[in-house]
C-alpha cells in the first residue's frame, strides 16, 4: 500500500491549491455565488487594479473555473462558473465553517455564525446534488 509521502509528486491537495491559490481566485468565485457577474463589479470593495484582474479572470477560464459570455452586441462581457468552478462550492463552506469556528473571523456571536453558515449553506447549495 502507497503512503501519502509516496504521492509527493501528484497530490491532489497541492493542485487544487495551485489552482486556488491564486491572489483573487477564491473571492471572484465567492463573488460569483454571489451573484456578480461584470468585470466591474469584482472591482467593488477590492484593491486589485483592472490588469490584476484581467489576469486573475484570463487564469481562471484557462483552468476551466469560469466562462465568459460576450452579450449585448459584443458591449457586455459577463462571467459564469462552470461546472469544475461551481464544484468549489463545498470547499469555500468549509473554508467559511473553519474561520468562524476555529479563526473566530470577527469576533461574531454564536447566532451571527450560525446565520451565516445557514446564509452561505444556501448560496453555495450545500444540501443540493451537484
């Protein structure tokens, strides 16, 4: 029987963290979820530069995590999970359980989290078939 040590070279979790780990990878695909679609719109609230996130969008469609759609008389591009993307749902809940349990991230009370996890439960259809 193989040992994790012997799998050094091909380790799932080193690639799925090669292909998350990416500086604004996680937040346009939590932005994603939540509902954001427009280039501009991953801009809101963030402090990456417009080539940053072209970058970021241009890396994630290589890698199959988001498609771009060009609408409205090729004037609107707007962007979509796939489905390699949208399966990322369980480990961004998961991700979001262990911070507000094991992190304390701001310092919520218990009902705050647990709301929040129940909110998060439901945009990420944790409890859906994929």
């Amino acid at each position: 029987m193989k040992k994790i040590k012997d799998y050094d070279d091909n380790c799932p979790i080193d690639d799925t963290l090669k292909l998350i780990s990416k500086k604004w990878v996680i937040f346009i695909i939590r932005d994603l979820f939540l509902g954001k679609k427009q280039f501009s719109e991953f801009l809101e609230e963030k402090t990456l530069s417009n080539r940053v996130l072209t970058d970021t969008l241009k890396f994630m469609e290589e890698n199959d995590l988001i498609r771009k759609e060009i609408i409205e008389n090729d004037i609107k591009t707007e962007y979509y999970l796939t489905q390699k993307g949208y399966n990322l749902n369980k480990i961004l809940y998961e991700m979001l359980n262990y911070g507000l349990r094991e992190v304390n991230s701001g310092n919520l009370s218990e009902k705050q989290k647990n709301e929040l996890l129940k909110e998060y439960e439901s945009l990420f259809k944790i409890n859906d078939k994929n």
